[in-house]
C-alpha cells in the first residue's frame, strides 16, 4: 500500500472525531493511547493539507473541510463493513469471531456467563469481549465498531441504533436474614428509619439507576445514608456485614440473596422499572453472524425465557 495513502483504522478514528470532539476520548474508544491518537490526526492533518479539529476551549471543533468529509466518511464506512462481512451464512462451530459486548457490572454477571456456556457450545472457538460501558459514548461506541451489542436499559440512541425488548427488572431492597427488624421493613416509617447503601450513579449505570438514587435521597434524612458506592456490586457484601439497607436491581438481588445470607423485599417507595434491551447498529443489522448472537441473546435473556 501505498504510505501516503489512509487505512480503515485511521479513517475510522477521523469518524470517531466527530462523534466525540476529544482527543482523549477518541483514543480511549479506538482502543490506543493518545501519543498514538495525535500522531494519526497528524496524518489525516497532512493527508487533506488542513486542520480538521480545532480545540476550542476543551472540545475539538470540526473545521469546514471536515464537516465536507463527514458524510462521505460515514458512507464509505459502512461500505467497508459490509465489504468485510459474510454473505454466507454463519457457521459457529468453524467461526473464531470474537463478540464485543458492552454492559454494565450487573450486566457482567447477568448476561455473560450463560452466553459464554452457549458459544462455547455451539462454537468452540467462539469468544467473548466485554467492553465497559460509558452512556456518554454508548451509541458511539455502537457506530464505530468498539463494541458489538450493548445489553441493558438505555433511553439516548442515536437514529441509526436498533433495539429489541428482553425483559422488565425492578429494583428491590435487601437486608440480612437475622436483620433484627426484618419483619418490619416493608413498611415505610420503619424502612426510612433504617440506615441505607446508596449507590451513586454514574456515567457506567443505566438513567434509572440516577433516578433511584434521587428517590431515596428525597426520602431519607441526611443522617440515615450510611454509605455512598459506586456501583451495585459492593452493596449486598455491606448488607451481609451491617444492619444497613440497600437497594438494587432484582435481578443482582435474586443472584446474591442465597450466596450472601439476604432477604429481598419490596421497599415502600415508589421507584422506575427497567426495560433491558439489546442494542446494535443498523451497520451490522444484516450481519449473518451478528444475526445469530442476536437470536441466542434473545433465546437466553428473552420474554420466554425470563418467563421459565
């Protein structure tokens, strides 16, 4: 090739630019370091003999040369990719694809473990990649290819993120079983009188997640929040060592309940349900094998299967 001529990957990062407007972010998303990044804009600088991104204050504006490549970028992108992909049907038990799939914690423990027994399976040397989630850059990270399919609960998609509906969680609360005032949790004086964990949402957590911090926080007098986490995972561990209340998705919740010593129940306050979906880009909509890790997504985690 010739080495005045662009790759996929340093045009792919041009597309991410755009989306992202950071150096920093970009990289982070392309999976290389920033010394890296700035040399490829570099590139792509002296490549089209301009600037492309001016910094303006901390985010990184497009030039009007750039905005002109934007939309040839884009379709020459999903030309490429559909270039690369099969038309032939998939064959798992020959494949050694690697899935990136992006979720949350909760959806680590959720979901990959039973799609990891379902690849290995059908495809020996099919495998798995989680990537960790940002809702900043979630559709981003669709559109670029960093991630495969993301699974969880997400209300920001861009035009070109399909969806489809696997099944409603709710959030529950949990105590321990010789929790001394257990019987009397279900009622709403005594549950705002206990001392809770409150997980403090972030940008790596569902929008419900945020809402539910909120609803506490509204409820409970300053002195009754115990603890502040980042993340559901430390919650049930404080619980099984403390008298203190937390408050998560069922679905943790009914995972960790035996493992920990806990009781679950209904808290009395009124708090969002969360729909959790799969998600992809129209990109890799016709993907044989993007079609098949769909499909075993929706035989695990689906209505039916939720329902069983």
């Amino acid at each position: 090739m010739d080495p005045k001529e662009l790759n996929l990957r340093e045009l792919r990062f041009l597309k991410i630019l755009f989306s992202q407007r950071s150096l920093t972010r970009s990289a982070d998303i392309l999976g290389t370091s920033q010394p890296s990044a700035s040399k490829i804009l570099a590139r792509l600088r002296t490549h089209f003999d301009d600037p492309l991104f001016i910094r303006v204050g901390s985010a990184m504006n497009p030039t009007p040369k750039a905005e002109q490549l934007e939309q040839p970028l884009t379709e020459m992108l999903l030309a490429a990719q559909a270039m690369q992909s099969s038309t032939e049907d998939f064959d798992p038990k020959s494949s050694d694809r690697e899935f990136k799939i992006l979720t949350t914690d909760i959806g680590m423990i959720r979901f990959l473990p039973p799609l990891l027994q379902r690849l290995a399976d059908e495809g020996q040397n099919l495998r798995l990649r989680a990537i960790p989630l940002d809702t900043r850059e979630f559709s981003a990270q669709l559109e670029t290819g960093e991630a495969d399919i993301a699974l969880g609960s997400f209300s920001q998609a861009s035009g070109n993120t399909r969806r489809q509906r696997l099944y409603a969680d709710n959030f529950v609360s949990i105590a321990r079983l010789d929790h001394p005032r257990l019987d009397e949790l279900t009622r709403r004086r005594n549950f705002l009188k206990e001392r809770h964990v409150i997980v403090a949402a972030t940008n790596a957590g569902h929008a419900a997640h945020m809402m539910v911090q909120r609803a506490l926080e509204t409820e409970l007098h300053p002195n009754r929040i115990m603890m502040r986490v980042p993340s559901f995972m430390p919650v049930g561990f404080i619980v099984s060592n403390s008298e203190a209340i937390g408050t998560m998705p069922a679905v943790l919740a009914n995972y960790i309940s035996d493992k920990l010593n806990l009781g679950a129940f209904q808290p009395p306050l009124t708090l969002p349900r969360l729909d959790i979906s799969q998600f992809w880009h129209e990109r890799l909509h016709r993907d044989p094998a993007h079609r098949w890790l769909r499909a075993r997504i929706f035989e695990l985690f689906g209505p039916q299967s939720m329902r069983a």
